[in-house]
C-alpha cells in the first residue's frame, strides 16, 4: 500500500504525528506492531506532562517539552481527555541539596519555564502538608501537569483517522528497502511504500533506524516501576512530588492521577531485553522505600497493580531526543530516544516532524482538517436529567459492566467501535478503565469478554488480553451447541 | 491384614486416622478423638463416596451449560469415568433443576441430576 | 423518585434471607435489587455440594440452596429487580439507581439492608512481581468461567491460596482435564475447612505447598510459570529456596474483602479488621434505618451462617420501621489475645433478644487453649477447646439472663490456661 508519508510505531509520539500530519494534504499511514494504539512505552510511564525544568537548556528535550507543555491544555480540550494542571515540587532534604534546586531554578528558566518559585519548609508544607517533614525546601513549578497517556495517545489516533490516517496493526516493520525515491517496509501485513517514514518505532526505533542509516544509535531499554493506589487514597497529596534528579532520571514521584489514584515510581535500570516490562521484588521494594521518603504516610497496603514500563534511553549521558532525517537516509526522520519527557513533549515533536514530512512531500495545509474527536460519551460526568436521557435513548449505558469504575456497556462498545478501536481486554481497559479498579477486572472481565466475542465475531477463546499470543482462555469446557452460543 | 491413613473431615481438627482392615472389614480404628472419626473412618476406608458436581452443555439455552450433580453418591473410583460420561453429554433447552440428564451414570446406578434450570434462548 | 419501605441492596444468599424475614415480619413494600440477570448471587456460581447442612440437614449445591430462598421469596411475592445496580447510598436512605430498562433512578428507602457481598483480592494487592500476562486470574472468576459460561481458563494451573474457593477450584481444574501443580499457600496452616483439603486436593493428589508464596510470574503474553519460594516466619521469602514451575494458569484465592463502597458513601462507620459495617446485636449500623449482613458484614466460611444473620438483619429491619422502642444504652464487645474481631461489635443489653450469638475469627490456630469471656473484668466464660482455626469461624451465645444490669462491656479472648 502507498502513502505519501508512513509513520513507524503508534504510540503517543506516532499517534500525534499522524493527527499532525492530517492537518496537510497528504496521505498518511501508521504501522504498529501491536494489536492497538498505546502498547509500547507510552502505556506505562509517570503520566505527567512535565514543566521542563530539568532539561538541558538548548537541548530538544527542553524545547520540545516546554513548548509540548504548552500546547497540551488546549489540544486535551479539543480532544475532550482528562488534564490537569496540578503543579510540581522537587523536595530537598538538606540544605546541601539546595544548590540542586537551584541548578533546577536557572535550568528551568533558561528553558521558558514560568512561575518557578523556590519554597522553604513553612511554605512547601503550607502547600503540601503530606511531605515529609525531613523536606528542607521545594521548587515549585505550577505548570507541572498530569495526564491520561491512554487517553491522549488514542484520542490523537482517533483524530487523525477522522482525517484520513491510515491504522495497520500487527504490522511490525522487518525490513527496509529503498527503491527509487521510496521507501519500502516489509511487514507482517504486507510491504508499505512511502517517500517519507517517521520512525516512531519506540524501543524498537534503534534497529529500524540502522536498518537505513550510516550513523548507528543504541537504545537501552530503561526499565521503570511503578505501584498505583487504591482511589480511596488518591487525596494524599495534590502535587506531582519529586525528589532531586540523578544521573539516571527524575528520581521516584509520587503524584495523583487524572482518575484519582496515587501513583509511585519509577525506579531506573538499565537492562538487555526491551521486552522485560516484569516488576521485581528489589524494584517494587525500592519505590515503596523512595516514595516513603517523599511521603511517609503513603498507605502501601492500598496497591491495586503494579507494572513496568521501559523507555528507550539512547546510550551515555544527558542524552537528548533524537529527532530529524537520519544521516544517509532521506526522507527517513527519526523520533527516537523519546524518554522522559517524550509524553509531555509528544504534541510538539508531532507537529515538527509533520511540518518537516509535508515540507518534504510538498503538502500544502488541510483546510478541511477537523480539530475536534467525536464526542465521548461518560454517563458519570451528565448531569441526572441528562444521563437519564441517554438511557432511555441507548439503555446499555443504563448496565454497569465494571462495578468498580462504574462503567457501562455503553462504554464498552464505544471502545470497541470507535476507530480505531479496542481489540482486546487491555484495549477496552486503556480507553474506558473498565478493570482498572481496585478488584482488577475480576469481576468484569467474563463480561467485557463476551461484549469483545460479540462485537468482533470471535469466540471467547480467541479474544486475547493484549494482543498477540495473549489469549485468554483454552477454549470452551464442552462442544458447543446450538443457537445457544 | 491392611492398614489405610485417613484425614479425618468430621471437623477442624484434622485427626489423622488409621483404619485396620480385615478381610475387607474396619476391625479397629485408631487416632480417632471422638466417635464420628471412628464412624468416618469405617466408611471411608471400605467404600469411599462421593458427589461429583460439574456441568453439562445445553443446546439452545441462554448459557452454553447447566449445573448438575450425581444422585445418589458414586464411588470414589468411578469419578473420572462418570466425567467422561458427563463430558460427552449434550441436553436440549430448556432444562429444570431437579431433571435427570443422565441415568445410570457410567455403570454407577447414580444419575445424573440438574442442580438449575436454563430458560431456551429466545 | 420512587419509594419503598425496605430496600435490599443484592438478592445473594444475605439479601434473600433478610428479604424473606422482613416479609415475614411484616414489611409489604419491600424491594430487593441485584445487579446481576439472576437472584442467588455468589451461589449461582458454586456449583460444587457442601451447602445448607444446618438449616436444611441436607447437602445442597450452591444453586439448590438459592433455589429454596428463591422460591420462597417468590411465594411471599417479593420484588426482585435484576440487572440493576446501585450507583449511590445516602444517609438519607436514598438509593440511586441505573438499569438498561428503567435508566437512572432514585430510590427513596424507610430502611435499607446491606447484602452486597464481597470481592475477591487481585494480584495486584499482593505486588507479586513478574509480567502481567493473560492467565492469571482470581479463583472465583475462574469459576465464573467455568461454571456458567462454560469456558476453561487454562490447561496447567498454579493456586495460590488455599481458601475455600481456591480449594474447590483445584477440584473443578482437576475434573474438567486440567492439571493442578500444586496449591501453594503463605501461611503454615491452610485457609480452608478440612473437609476441601480432603476431597478436593488429597482425593486428586494435588500438593498442598504450606508455608510457600508465587515471587515471580514469567511470561510476556500468556503465563508460562511461577516460582514458587518457601517463605519464613516472618513471611518473606527464603532466598535459594526458589523453583520455577511451569503453568500456564495462576489462580488467586488469597482472601475476600466485603465489598462496602456504598456503606462508605452512606458515612456507615466501617470496622478495620473486617472491612465490613461496624454493628449490633440488631445488624444496625452507625447509620440509622441501614442494617448489613451477609459477606458485606464479615466474610463467612458457612451460607448457612450467612442465611441466619440476614434473617435477623431483615427482622431489626422490620422493628425500626415500625418504630420500635429506644434501644437504650449500648456496651461495647471488644476482642483481645488471640480473638481478631466480634460480630457485633457493640450490644443494646435492654433491647437485645434473650439470646445473641458472637460470631467472630482468632488470629492463628491453636489447640488446647481456652476460649474466654469477661463482662466488666469478671470472667465469666471459661471454655477449653481442642482447636481453633483463623479459617473456621466460631462462635459464642451471650444470654440476657446472664448479663449484669450495669454491664459496660464485653471481652472476648484466647488464653493459656
């Protein structure tokens, strides 16, 4: 199949290349591996839209996250996802570590960060009344936001498609040729050409980029992992809560979520295989002791589910995004290395890889782009009158599927429809949260299942939980029957 | 002259039981604190019962299957044959709690029982 | 709005049993709601025997023994409103309601009874590390799954936890053509009664591995095993005892919490060590007009249990909405040494009923040791028992007879000697 530019990888970063890319008149394409948008790094990672004090002034990161900060309140908005401003504090726990913050202090401002303010005990507890009370001091920063990378990463997805993008999934890339002025990609669902191919190819985007160029880059796989809490606690605490960065990253956070959990992590390390999003014992230990350090009172008997994510360091240090055409490869762009601050920094890095595509394809601008998505429909946030409404209208947002997060089958089957849509457990969980509560699915899943089987035309044992080998049954304890099934 | 360990089920204490037997007969039982483990054990260590409880598919109801059980007790030895059996079956819809799916079951002279009923799928 | 006397949150075992009291009582405008397509709830789904020895002297399945509640609820032409399910619970007592049929309603009740059952805990309140692949699943999901839509998880299966629905678990694995590898549980005794142990894992040579913990899962899309570490007393695991065991199934029965996120809505004081309502001797909560019962109150190991407390429930039910008399001044039962909680927790001595049974759970098993209960410092229960387990529930029947007119409290206790 032939686009005019073909972007690698579906997560937060592809996806909002695409939306972008959808604003110029061109036909785009987007390749995933996986069954669904958002299966990579972008689905397990601190889900803050960061400030950008802590990057290098002059580097990417710094430009790509300030200016993404920037732009993420009106695109949320547009997109109708959660977001919300909530602030930021780096604690420091001796006045030894206030030449830290500082150093934040003048990064920060270089970098365009407003309202940064250095706090000290009286004020940051004033503010932060949890916080250890061994925290010497703080720096502020109030455009610290917090996000749903779920929503976010679908949402663009399904803004693009509703301009024209193209979606293939289970289309991992396996080999790059070049013929004439294209470029052609092998995958697992047939052979893809395009002049220009973005690679957003995640932890994956290291071999696809020396596949093409002459210049070699390794990425690391930096394994992170987190414990999310009950929501019942999600008040603890109001601000995304760091501690002073090391040499290997922001350091242990602990922050509320857009849905009202407490999220704690991530811990750093780097390991060989970019598939080991396994928790340790060692790592879920580490952020519990860190995280305490923060917050003492942190209730850790209220986890729901830990996980790991991994994030593609590029190798050496204070390494920056890796960002434009790969050397010896033209047309062939390059997003990768996209850790921290790679989801705050996704809708600007979108928008300049789309200016850079179209530039070179000689798109002009889309004048018949929508901004907007189609509206989601979340019976929890009508009022009564209005919600009462919608039942009698479309009865199943009137059945609760999910207990925990009040999720109706309404819900459920938006996901699934929606384009793209949801293909799996964790597909319909990332887009409605319906088994992301505190029971963890174990009451909804035999439901959601059958809502998938019947949507999709599957039976239930081919319905995996994310893709793939995933499945989620054996199959059916007897032989089927008659119109029963 | 035979001797069989038994866990005792009568109650939390667990007594672990030894049943002498002869000639196919409990003549003694010991580790026993009370009469019902004696009991217990004269039954279990000759002729050992039990309920299976499983499920059989069900053609044209609004679920794949229905619950049933074995009525009376089968022996403990026949289990797996009265599963196959069990297994291999298919009723029509609808069914109601209290019908014999099955009689006889594997040669037991147990039936097969539903224990719920299930409505034809409309 | 709409109205009723008495409001029924869940038609299981809890909900019908005090349904049917309360009608029996007196209550005509009752309202029963259950989420779910049928009455019976956690029963429907229990289809193995071992139900209703006590209030029917007969072994029932779990089906069977809904049915006669059912029957008789429908007899007394109770409503039961399915597929509905209650958003929220006020202080008021009123209900807010959502079903495909009627959409979103309120309810406003003159009592309400708390039968909403509980939850089993997930892996991820247990932070085992590993992936997070599909096959790992609670232990009553998996029955859910197997049991009523006919669909079998997994073909090699690992249990951790040896409660009772991970031990019926490994029985129905084992009889529909899977092989159970062993059921490991952290604790040196299991959680289960002796009888499951039994039938359900020695009759089928199914290992029971005490004193053993899942410290790690392996496989990235569908389980591909545990290991299985031997822990010490302290719980934590033993290092170099680790060996992997390939499966692809885990299932979970590692304990049940009542589910009360409604009660919590409702402000209903909730008791730490049983996650339930804090009551009592009448299932009345903190709330006034809202009485809990069932495993919303404290989880049971006995339905039978369960069936006899909801009856009572649905009786004090039926007192508060005939205005019954001041219950008068309150003593609390309090729990020490070796007794873990009491259920009810506190007791109005003038307006208690001649005799009212404590139920409650010791904290570790012991044998030979002593039951005790003290009024105002006096004991006056001294009772050896051979043995007593955290997994058999006990009890013990205060007399009104036997209370002291300026009694102020209660305790209950294990004691040496």
């Amino acid at each position: 199949m032939d686009y005019d530019v073909l972007v690698v990888g579906a997560g937060v970063t592809g996806c909002a290349t695409a939306m972008e890319l959808t604003k110029y008149t061109l036909r785009a394409g987007v390749l995933e591996a996986g069954e669904d948008v958002c299966t990579g790094t972008s689905k397990a990672n601190s889900a803050i839209v960061h400030a950008g004090f802590d990057a290098l002034p002059g580097s990417l990161k710094a430009r790509f996250n300030v200016e993404g900060s920037r732009l993420m309140p009106a695109l949320a908005r547009r997109l109708d996802i959660p977001y919300r401003r909530n602030g930021a504090l780096v604690l420091a726990f001796s006045p030894e570590e206030r030449a830290g913050l500082e150093e934040l202090l003048r990064r920060g401002r270089a970098n365009g960060v407003e309202g940064l303010e250095l706090l000290d005990r009286q004020a940051l507890r004033q503010r932060e009344p949890r916080v250890s009370p061994e925290a010497w001091g703080a720096l502020y920063a109030p455009s610290s936001a917090i996000v749903c990378p779920f929503e976010l990463t679908a949402a663009m997805a399904e803004n693009a498609a509703a301009n024209g993008a193209r979606f293939h999934f289970g289309a991992r890339v396996t080999a790059v040729r070049r013929e004439g002025e294209l470029w052609a990609l092998e995958t697992q669902a047939g052979c893809f050409r395009a002049p220009v191919v973005i690679n957003a190819a995640g932890l994956g985007g290291g071999t696809l980029h020396n596949l093409v160029s002459r210049e070699k880059v390794s990425l690391v796989p930096r394994k992170g992992e987190y414990c999310l809490l009950d929501r019942k606690v999600g008040g603890l605490v109001s601000h995304t809560i760091f501690q002073l960065p090391t040499r290997m990253g922001k350091g242990v956070l602990v922050t509320p979520t857009v849905h009202g959990n407490l999220l704690m992590g991530p811990t750093a390390l780097d390991v060989e295989d970019p598939l080991a999003t396994d928790t340790t014992a060692a790592g879920l230990d580490r952020v519990i002791q860190q995280a305490r350090r923060s917050v003492p009172e942190l209730p850790v008997n209220r986890v729901i589910t830990s996980f790991a994510g991994l994030r593609a360091h590029p190798e050496g240090e204070e390494s920056d995004f890796i960002l434009g055409e790969a050397p010896g490869a033209p047309g062939f762009l390059d997003a990768i290395g996209m850790e921290s601050p790679g989801l705050s920094a996704a809708p600007a890095v979108g928008a300049f890889l789309a200016e850079s595509a179209a530039y070179l394809v000689r798109a002009s601008v889309n004048r018949s782009y929508d901004g907007s998505r189609p509206a989601v429909c979340r019976p929890a946030e009508l009022s009564p009158e209005e919600r009462a409404e919608l039942i009698r209208r479309r009865p199943e947002y009137g059945r609760i599927v999910c207990r925990c997060e009040q999720v109706s089958e309404g819900e459920i089957l938006d996901a699934i429809r929606r384009c793209p849509g949801a293909r799996s457990l964790d597909g319909v969980k990332r887009r409605t949260r319906a088994g992301m509560g505190r029971c963890q699915g174990g009451f909804c899943m035999p439901r959601v299942l059958e809502l998938l089987s019947r949507e999709l035309g599957l039976p239930p044992e081919e319905i995996t939980k994310g893709g793939g080998g995933s499945r989620l049954l054996w199959g059916p304890t007897r032989k089927r029957g008659g119109e029963g099934e | 002259m035979d001797e069989m360990e038994l866990t005792c089920i009568c109650c939390p204490i667990g007594c672990g039981l030894r049943a002498t037997l002869e000639a196919g007969q409990v003549v003694r039982v010991t580790g026993n604190t009370c009469p019902r483990g004696e009991a217990y054990a004269r039954r279990e260590a000759v002729s050992p019962m039990r309920t299976v409880t499983s499920s059989v598919a069900v053609e044209g109801g609004v679920r794949p299957v229905v619950p049933v059980k074995t009525v009376p007790d089968v022996p403990k030895d026949r289990i797996f044959p009265v599963m196959d059996a069990i297994r291999d079956l298919t009723v029509p819809a609808p069914v109601r709690a209290g019908d014999v799916l099955l009689r006889d079951v594997a040669g037991t002279g147990a039936d097969v029982v539903a224990t719920a009923g299930l409505d034809k799928a409309p | 709005m709409i109205s009723c006397d008495l409001a029924v949150i869940g038609a299981g075992p809890a909900g019908l049993a005090a349904a049917i009291a309360a009608r029996e009582a007196g209550v005509e405008d009752i309202l029963v709601l259950e989420r779910d397509e049928a009455a019976g709830g956690i029963l429907n789904q229990c289809i193995h025997s071992g139900f209703g020895l006590h209030t029917f002297q007969e072994e029932l399945t779990g089906p069977e023994y809904a049915a006669r509640f059912r029957a008789r609820a429908e007899e007394l032409g109770i409503p039961i409103r399915l597929g509905v399910m209650v958003l929220g619970l006020g202080s008021d007592r009123v209900l807010t309601l959502t079903s495909r049929e009627r959409g979103l309603e309120q309810l406003r009740a003159g009592a309400v009874i708390l039968a909403m059952g509980c939850r089993e805990r997930p892996r991820g309140a247990l932070n085992i590390p590993g992936y997070r692949p599909a096959g790992i699943y609670t232990a009553g999901t998996a029955q859910r799954l197997v049991n009523m839509e006919g669909l079998l998880p997994g073909r090699e299966i690992v249990i951790l936890g040896s409660g009772d629905i991970g031990l019926i678990m490994a029985r129905r694995m084992t009889l529909e053509g899977a092989h159970v590898q062993c059921v490991a549980e952290l604790l040196p005794y299991s959680g289960g009664l002796k009888r499951n142990i039994v039938q359900c894992l020695d009759d089928y040579g199914i290992p029971l591995r005490l004193s053993h913990t899942v410290v790690n899962i392996r496989g990235r899309e569908r389980v591909e095993g545990v290991t299985l570490a031997q822990v010490g007393p302290d719980r934590r695991p033993v290092p170099g005892t680790e060996e992997d065991i390939p499966c692809d199934t885990l299932l979970l029965s590692v304990g049940l919490l009542p589910e009360n996120e409604l009660s919590e809505g409702a402000g209903v004081a909730l008791d730490p060590v049983t996650g339930g309502p804090v009551v009592g001797e009448d299932f009345s909560t903190s709330v006034p007009g809202v009485f809990a019962c069932g495993n919303a109150l404290h989880v049971h190991d006995l339905v039978d249990f369960v069936s006899q407390e909801a009856a009572a429930a649905g009786r004090s039910a039926a007192r508060f909405l005939k205005g019954g008399p001041p219950a008068g001044p309150v003593i609390p039962i309090r729990c020490r040494d070796g007794v873990r909680y009491t259920v009810p927790q506190h007791l109005a001595v003038e307006a208690m009923p001649p005799e009212v049974t404590v139920r409650f759970r010791v904290s570790a098993p012991f044998r030979e040791k002593y039951l005790a209960c003290y009024i105002n410092g006096t004991r006056v229960f001294h009772g050896k028992k051979r043995i007593m387990a955290p997994g058999e529930m006990e009890q013990y029947t205060l007399r009104r007879a036997a209370l002291p007119a300026d009694a102020r409290e209660i305790v209950f206790c294990v004691e040496e000697d």
